[in-house]
C-alpha cells in the first residue's frame, strides 16, 4: 500500500537534491527504505549512516513505519554553535 | 517556559542575562560564540545558519530542560541567530544562573555541547576566495 509523504531536505541534502521539500509517493515500509529511494533517485551524496531522520518534528528510528501523510526529514550533521 | 530562541537578527544579551538573574543567584556563566573570520585555516567572509525550525526549537528546549535536571542551578536559556551574519557577529548565546559556580559553569559548559551536537542547525560558510560550502562535520 503507497502512502503519500513530505519529505523536506536541508544544507547539502537540498543543494544536491535541488528542492527543499517534495511529495513523495511511497511503498517503503519505514524510513530506512524511504531514504534508500530517495537517495537512489536524487544522488544524494549521504550514505544513510551519516543521517538522522525525524517524523513529524521529532527524531525517530530508521525502523520506524512511515506514517501516511507525515513530514519527514534527513538530517545531515548539524554545524550550529 | 520558552528558554530556547531562533533569532532572525541580532539579540541585546544584557537583558537576557537580567532574566536570570534573582536573589537566589550567587553566581551566573555565559558562553558567546562569535563568527570569526577563519575557520580550518581558510579565511572566511561570512556565513549562513539554517535550521530546522520546529525541530531545533524542540530539541533546544529539551537540552535546557535536561540541564535543569542534571546540575543544580536556577535558570538557564540559549538563543542561536540563523539567516546571515557578518564576521564579529554573536551567533550563540548560552546563559546559566546557580547559587553557586562549579554548577553555572559546567552545566554551561554541557549545553553548548549539546546544541552544537544536537540542534538541527548547519552553518554555510562563504570564504574570502569567492567559493563557499556547507559545513557538516562527522561526528
């Protein structure tokens, strides 16, 4: 069953993926899934290791089930401070 | 209670400070980082944060809220500026206030840490060269 995402990228993600922010329109079971499609479709330069994902503005697992209809976010290593 | 700020522009420090401070106080630290114009011996212009507001606001909340817990102090707050900043620009602020010392500098201390560890916040730094890159350092 596919199940329609937000996906927003940020820094480097969106410079190489050329968009902040898509709809994607999905099978992948969780988030580890979501991001191999995502990188395979936009060469994104991140093995998924690299990354933290957040659900709906929170961390979450790479195991984690998508949830139909949330915002979903890769976050590269942060450089704040 | 909102201890964590995003700051579009620049932020008055003294009256953050004022704040935190009570009769309870007997001493306050503070953390200020600056931009400076040189970073990994390239000598930089400026530079951009960006952040993942919903999420950096959280996740700077919870820092906070998790110092309050595990140092003995009165009050802490941080603010972070994201958008443009020249060089000599404040771009991070953290204030604690405790009864006493040891507790206002550690947890000061542990919270910068964390917001540079934690905080959804990428800094893009342009160079005196004309070029300019992301900074995403592996932990």
């Amino acid at each position: 069953m596919s199940a329609k995402i937000d996906v927003l990228y940020f820094a480097a993600l969106r410079d190489a993926a050329g968009i902040a922010s898509e709809q994607v329109d999905t099978e992948a079971a969780d988030l580890a899934e979501l991001y191999a499609e995502v990188q395979a479709r936009l060469q994104l330069p991140f093995p998924q290791r690299q990354l933290r994902v957040a659900m709906d503005g929170e961390f979450a697992r790479w195991d984690d089930a998508l949830r139909a209809g949330s915002t979903v976010a890769f976050i590269p290593p942060v450089s704040g401070g | 209670m909102q201890r964590f700020r995003l700051a579009d522009t620049p932020f008055d420090t003294a009256s953050l400070r004022a704040r935190l401070l009570d009769a309870r106080v007997g001493g306050y630290a503070s953390f200020e980082g600056w931009v400076r114009d040189h970073n990994d011996g390239r000598a930089v212009a400026g530079l951009r944060y960006e952040a993942y507001v919903a999420l950096a606001e959280r996740e700077g909340e919870a820092i906070l809220a998790d110092a309050l817990q595990r140092f003995d102090i009165i009050d802490a707050a941080c603010v972070h500026r994201q958008g443009e900043l020249a060089l000599g620009e404040l771009a991070v602020w953290v204030g604690v206030s405790a009864a006493h010392r040891d507790a206002a500098f550690a947890a000061c201390r542990w919270i910068i840490d964390e917001v540079k560890a934690r905080v959804p916040i990428w800094k893009h730094e342009r160079y005196a060269g004309g070029d300019a890159g992301w900074l995403h350092p592996q932990p």
